[in-house]
C-alpha cells in the first residue's frame, strides 16, 4: 500500500458516514496529532485552502498535498 493510500484509509476512520468526507474539527484533529503532527498555522493554511462548507473531501486532500494537483 502506498503513503496516499494509507493516508486515505486513515482519513477513512474519521469517516463515520463514508461519504468521503470529514468535518474541519476532525482534519484539525488527524493533522495535528497523527503521524508527523503539522503546526496549528499549517493547518490553518491546509484548511482554508480545502473547506467545502465545514466538510472536506479527503481524498482530494490528499491528492492535492501529495502530487500538487
């Protein structure tokens, strides 16, 4: 598996829904304290670029933060 494929699926355990999508307080929670954590101004950054209506498509997030696109 690889790192945008595990980044998916572990966005996917904050999906209680699985609508593909999660609500900004869970982003703020997976980015700050999951893996390597990102500091509160870089996920401010992340989510103001990413906020669809309080909801985020993660894994258009992730597509984005890891090939740029």
């Amino acid at each position: 598996m690889d790192r945008p494929e595990r980044l998916i699926r572990a966005f996917g355990n904050f999906d209680g829904d699985k609508s593909g999508r999660v609500n900004t307080e869970a982003m703020v929670t997976i980015l700050t304290t999951l893996g390597s954590p990102l500091s509160e101004e870089e996920v401010k950054e992340f989510i103001a670029d990413a906020d669809e209506d309080g909801w985020i498509d993660y894994k258009k997030f992730v597509n984005t933060v890891v090939f740029g696109s």
